[in-house]
C-alpha cells in the first residue's frame, strides 16, 4: 500500500455540544503530523466555525446529521464539513464578512471569513435543499521543514 494518504470520519448529531468534541477530534487526527500549537489552534479554530455554521444554520430547529472527512496526504490536511440542510441560496452574500442570516441569535458573520483567513485553501458547495460542502485545507509546516533537512 505505498500511499501516505490517512482517512477519519466523524457523523454527529447537529447539536452545540458536539462542536467541542468535533474540533478535538480533528486535531487529534491533524497531530500525526506534529503540527506547530498554533497549527492546532488554527485547525480547531476553522472546524468549530464549520461546524458551528452546520448546527446553527442547516438544519433551523430540527436535529439533523454533520459529517465531517479529514485526509492527511503529505504535510496536509484536508477537512470536509458535510450538511443535508437547508443549504445556502446566495452563496456569495453568505461569504461577505459580518452578513447573517440570523441576526436575532447575535452571530457575527465572520464565519467564512475566519475559515479562510485560518486555513491555506478554503471552499464552499452548496445547493438550496441538498446540504452544504465546506472544504479546508492546512498545510503543516513545521512538518515540510523536517522533510527539507
């Protein structure tokens, strides 16, 4: 099996408490590849906004399914946040840092902006009824640097 390539997946219920437990998860995952803290705090940092966009956006009241795919090949990381929401209807309003569609629960819109700006390669799928694909990728650099010497 030559590959380097490494698989998780982690399906939890879209419920706040499960976000902690997500964005632990992944990092645990992330740590095979002896990321620098602030690494780590960038990962954990992205998945909780992705997850938390899941819990408090796709599903509005109701309890629905997070799937989340993380993928070391190399010195990266790849994390997938899987919805089957709602989905998104103006994708590019919904990435414009402080836009919300839900003003009423005091969020402050900077969601996607925060996974980009976090995270070296950022992406979002989504189609209205059929869910939301938010895509992030992390380079580990400390970990390029080993291989370099």
């Amino acid at each position: 099996m030559g590959s380097s390539r490494t698989f998780m997946k982690l399906e939890i219920e879209s419920l706040s408490e499960n976000e902690a437990f997500a964005r632990v998860v992944v990092a645990a995952f992330a740590a095979r590849l002896d990321p620098t803290l602030e690494e780590i705090s960038d990962i954990k940092t992205a998945v909780s906004e992705a997850v938390t966009n899941a819990i408090i956006h796709a599903y509005e009241d109701k309890v629905g399914l997070i799937c989340i795919r993380s993928y070391l090949d190399g010195n990266l990381l790849t994390v997938e946040v899987e919805d089957w929401g709602i989905g998104i209807d103006d994708l590019e309003k919904a990435r414009e840092p402080l836009y919300t569609s839900k003003p009423e629960l005091d969020r402050s819109g900077m969601g996607f902006t925060i996974m980009e700006n976090f995270m070296d390669e950022f992406s979002v799928r989504s189609a209205p009824g059929k869910g939301t694909v938010v895509t992030m990728v992390k380079e580990i650099r400390s970990k390029s640097k080993v291989k370099e010497n």
